[in-house]
C-alpha cells in the first residue's frame, strides 16, 4: 500500500507544474484581452492574438454568473472559467495553433444564453 501510495504522491508532485492554472502563474503575457460579460454578449477589446505568446483573459461579469468556454475550430473545448459579478478572472493562456476559436457562455445565463458566442483570431505576430 505504500508503494502505492508513493507512486501516487510522485506521479501527482511531477505533473503539477503542468496543470494549466498553475502554470499560467508563472507565465509572463504578451497581450490582455479584457472581456466583458454581460446577458447575452461578450465584449473583447481585441479579436487578434499572437500564435505561440501567453496571452492573459481578464474575464468579468456585468450581471450574472456565466461561463467562458474557448473552443478552437473543430470544436473541442480549450479552457473555460467561471465569472461572477463582482469578482475579476484572470487566465493566462498560450494558443499553439493558428485560426478561429469561439467563445461561449457554457453557464446558462437566461433565454437569450444560446446566442452568447464570440469569435476570436489566432494570427502569426
């Protein structure tokens, strides 16, 4: 049991510096996007970010609680964190590829909560 328990507290002792919210500490952004959430848009002071550079979300809220979910062009879900009103989210984040990647609110917001998309572009800098 304690081999096992080892094996366990190494494997999670190695791989924690690679967990994004932690990692993203220890990166320095090139670029903020300040994004503001409200029902039922978001708000970004920038749709063009670098390819391969930390880029820092400085997410907030205007009403109620939503959730930021990126997702790149085939679908898959990058990150998402939760907003609240009153509380600034800070998310740093290092896009490897290229494109298009979508915003959705993926905490139900109210009826117009399957409209709130935004777009953003990764581009070569």
């Amino acid at each position: 049991m304690l081999v096992v328990a080892s094996v366990f507290i190494a494997f999670w002792a190695f791989t924690l510096p690679f967990v994004p919210l932690v990692s993203s500490g220890k990166m320095v952004p090139v670029q903020t996007i300040d994004v503001q959430a409200q029902q039922f848009a978001w708000s970004l002071n920038s749709t063009a970010l670098p390819v391969n550079k930390p880029v820092m979300f400085h997410v907030t809220s205007k009403d109620v609680t939503h959730g930021f979910g990126v997702y790149d062009a085939s679908g898959a879900l990058i990150f998402q964190q939760q907003v609240m009103p009153g509380y600034p989210n800070d998310f740093t984040y290092t896009f490897r590829q290229t494109g298009v990647y979508t915003i959705r609110c993926i905490e139900y917001c109210g009826f117009g909560h399957p409209t709130m998309i935004a777009t953003f572009v990764v581009v070569n800098a």
